[in-house]
C-alpha cells in the first residue's frame, strides 16, 4: 500500500529522524568511547567522521528513498534490481534489533519506579543482575522474569499502536510529544548534574586532551564508528522515513539538521554522565581517572547511574525518575523507528494493509522479545547485539556504499536528485566521501572485528551458544533478506515505481 508525501510538516520529519538517531547508545554509549579514545582530542577524528562519512551518508540515505518512494528493499531495487536483497538484508537487521531493544526500554521502565526509594539499594550491580534480573549461567535461558515481561508488554502496545495509526497520525505525533519531552527531562538532568559536587573534576577528565591518542589509527576507526551507529545509518531507517517526504523537500539541509543535532545531544550526554561520575568519584573518595572507573554500556544506565543516585543529597527519587524517564523515551522514539521499516518493506512486498503488516511483523517481533525477558535474557542480548551490529548493521552499510558507489556508479545521478531540491548543493567531497573515504574505514573495520573475534570467545560465553544465537542470527539475516528478494513485488506496487519514475523524469 503506497502512502508518500505523509508527512505533515518538515519538523515532523526532522523530530522523527532525530528520534531514531537519538537512542539508547548516544546516551551510555558515546561518553565512554569519547573517553577512552583521547577525551577532548577525540572530538577531532568525530568531527571528522561525521563530515565525511556521517552527513553524506545520511544525505545518500534520504536522497534514495526521495527518489524511489519506497522502502529500503523497494528504493535500493530501484537503483538496480540486484540491491534489492540488500534492502531486505536491512530490514532484517532492524527486525532483529526491535526484538532486544524493546526488553532495554522495559528495564528503564521499572527502574524509573525503582528509582523512588533507591530500592536497587547499595548493590547496585548485584541488584541488576541478581534481584531485577535472577540471571542464570551463561548458555541457558531459564524462567520469564515477571518484571520484566510485564513492562514489556506495554511496550509493545504503546510502540504497536503508534505504528498501527501511520506516520502522520502516529510515528509524527508520538515524536513531537516525545522528542520535545526528552529533550527537556534530559537537559533538566545535565544542569542538575553540572551542580553537583566534584562535576568540574569529572568534565576535565571528559574534555582533558589526549593528544598521544589522536596519532592512533584505532581512535579513528572509534570515531567512525560511533558516528556510523549513532546516526541509524545500514538499518533502512533513513530511507524509509525519506519515502514519505514531500517532492520538493530540501535533502542536504534536512540531513545536516539530522546530523549535527544527533551530536549535539551525544556531547550534551557526554556532559551530564561525566558530571554526575565527577560527584560519585568525590563522594566515594575515587577518581575518575581510576582504572575501570569509567564504564559504557548497559552497566552505566543500570548499575552505575543508580550507584550515583544514591550519592545524591537532595530528592535523589526525582533525579533517578527523570534519568530513567530520559531513557524510556529515547528507546521508545527509536523503536519505532526500527519497527517501520519492517512494517514498510513487508506492506509494500506482499500489498497488504499497514494494519496486517504491523500485527504479522509487530506482532512476531514482541513474541520473539519474550526470550529476552528470561533469566537468561542478558547474555542472549549481548550476545545478538555484538553480532548483528558488527556482522549485521556494519557489513551491510558496506555493501550499500560499495553497491551504490562502486557497482551502480549513481552517485552523480542521487547528486543531481538532491541539489534538485536542496539549498546546499553536494560538490565533489561528497563523492569522495562516500567512494574512497567510508568503505575503506568500514573494511577496516570489518577486518578489525573479525581478527577480534577469532582471537577469543566474545565475553567468554560458550562457543556453541555464539554461534547459535551470534554467527546464525548475523548470517541469517542475509539469507533470509536474500530469499525475501526471490519474491515479485505485486502488480500494483510495480505500476507505481513506474508511474513515480515518470513523474521523476518530467519533474
């Protein structure tokens, strides 16, 4: 079922792309890579990285799916037939995303309950994997955690419902209450966070230069790394939701917009969690600089932020409330933005209703998550993280760039379709860009990560485990995304490609 032009206003667009670049991992993920990879003088190589491999590729994103109105299977397909299962292979890597990404916002829920009283108590950690959690040995899966499956069920209809409603009524109108909403609750955070006892000496480890670090080739691949996850990037987000933009809606602008204020928001996190690490380094008689001190990950958002929680000496039950609240509504924004690509891709492919759609591939995601929502639940989301991401989200960026780039040589072409609507007008850097400059780092890091994973087991966990629910899942959404190509597109969704190629030409 065709639906382009849908949404209502530009800022409609721009809070919803924000939306699904804003997410979980600007909030726990970017501080500690900034840090670990020269503090202050890492902003050097991110900048970097977001000019040359970020922006343009955002602007290749949105100009793909401007130009072909489709999904991400139905708008690579345009370009030439044979990138059709690389869309696909996309919205297989979402679909597998939406499953544990869904479990990581039902956690913040409960916590923001938590955080009324401290009842993860002294412990914190011990309390996240222990009490909350009730994790088993790595390799098993055990019973459903009742904590966690019942939050996570209102996840899953609230996210359903906004789906099942379309872009404008729906994903539009949930991004305006929640982007707004967040950043507010977060800013609140930052300045309470600023205030606080020892926050200076927990900046100055943050933006304290590293300049030794900077000369480092890994630093680099860190930059582009975190630049290419943070801004959605090889997940069909960019291109589905481009789709449903107006004919003459300016691409290049809409994608710096896109772009710098994702970072924002990262630097504005970057500030907040490095304050509130400077108060607990001095309440607790550390440093920031202690080795182990500083950590990323789910451990930052659920064991160390409650710990700095505790430390608070004025309503600490608020503080945690609107921290967790932060976090619900950054997942939220960015799980449905996940979600529609699937939804997209599978209405169009097999021409039903947006409402058979969400309820068959909606509906088959929240079964799925139910795994998560297991004592085993943790490792099982480490375990597809590291793997869909790395083997999933990366490659796949890869092989679109070197596709588009290398293969259909259409980046002229996608230049010309831009500066058609756009007030800044793409020249050669962007062509460079995206033809030497990002897949030669993605190759890299792809080697990177594969000469990582042969030297040791990922976390230790069991090698059958890895390859069951790491190598297959990863793989598997390749295979399936290629099979998924075998099949026609229906008649009417091919008679409208070709009506919008028309209107394309005489435009």
């Amino acid at each position: 079922m065709n639906e382009r032009s849908q949404w209502g206003t530009r800022l409609g667009f721009l809070l919803a792309a924000m939306g699904s670049a804003i997410g979980l991992g600007n909030i726990w993920r970017f501080p500690a890579v900034a840090y670990e990879n020269g503090g202050g003088a890492f902003f050097i190589p991110y900048l970097f990285a977001l000019l040359t491999a970020g922006i343009p590729l955002l602007i290749m994103e949105y100009t793909i799916g401007h130009k072909y109105r489709g999904s991400a299977p139905r708008s690579l397909g345009g370009i030439s037939k044979g990138f059709e299962w690389i869309g696909w292979w996309q919205v297989l890597i979402s679909f597998v995303i939406s499953t544990y990404y869904a479990v990581i916002i039902a956690w913040a829920v409960m916590y923001a309950y938590f955080s009324f009283g401290q009842q993860w108590g002294d412990d914190t950690g011990g309390f996240l994997t222990g009490n909350f959690l009730e994790m088993t040995d790595p390799g098993k899966f055990g019973s459903i955690v009742p904590s966690v499956f019942i939050p996570l069920i209102f996840i899953w209809v609230v996210v359903l419902g906004v789906l099942v409603r379309g872009v404008r009524r729906g994903i539009e109108v949930a991004n305006k209450i929640f982007i707004p909403t967040l950043a507010v609750l977060f800013l609140i955070i930052v300045i309470r966070a600023v205030t606080l006892d020892g926050a200076l000496d927990g900046l100055n480890a943050f933006f304290q230069p590293n300049w030794d670090q900077i000369m480092s080739g890994q630093v680099w691949v860190a930059a582009y790394g975190q630049i290419f996850f943070s801004l959605s990037i090889g997940f069909a987000i960019m291109i589905t939701y481009s789709s449903y933009l107006g004919r003459k809606s300016d691409i290049t602008n809409n994608a710096f917009i896109t772009g710098f204020a994702n970072s924002s928001f990262e630097l504005l996190a970057g500030i907040g969690v490095f304050a509130a690490l400077g108060f607990m380094a001095m309440a607790t008689g550390q440093n920031v600089t202690d080795e182990g001190f500083v950590q990323g990950g789910i451990m930052l958002a659920f064991a160390v932020f409650p710990e700095i929680i505790n430390q608070m000496p004025f309503l600490p039950g608020v503080f945690g409330f609107l921290f967790f609240a932060s976090l619900v509504l950054a997942g939220l924004s960015s799980l449905i933005s996940i979600s529609e690509t699937y939804i997209a891709g599978v209405s169009e492919k097999f021409n039903i209703s947006r409402t058979k759609s969400v309820m068959f591939g909606g509906g088959l995601a929240a079964l799925i998550s139910i795994a998560y929502a297991t004592q085993g639940g943790l490792v099982l989301l480490d375990t597809v993280d590291h793997f869909i991401n790395n083997y999933g989200v990366a490659l796949a960026g890869l092989f679109e760039v070197v596709a588009v780039a290398w293969f259909a040589k259409g980046l002229k072409d996608l230049q010309s379709h831009a500066n058609s609507v756009s007030d800044i007008a793409l020249g050669a850097w962007w062509r460079v860009s995206l033809g030497v400059i990002t897949p030669v780092v993605l190759g890299y890091m792809m080697l990177q990560n594969i000469k990582s994973e042969i030297s040791a087991a990922y976390e230790g966990y069991p090698l059958d485990f890895l390859f069951n629910f790491g190598w297959v899942v990863a793989i598997g959404a390749m295979m399936v995304g290629a099979l998924f190509a075998t099949k026609k597109w229906p008649a009417q969704q091919v008679n409208q490609a070709a009506d919008d190629e028309d209107e394309e030409v005489a435009n």
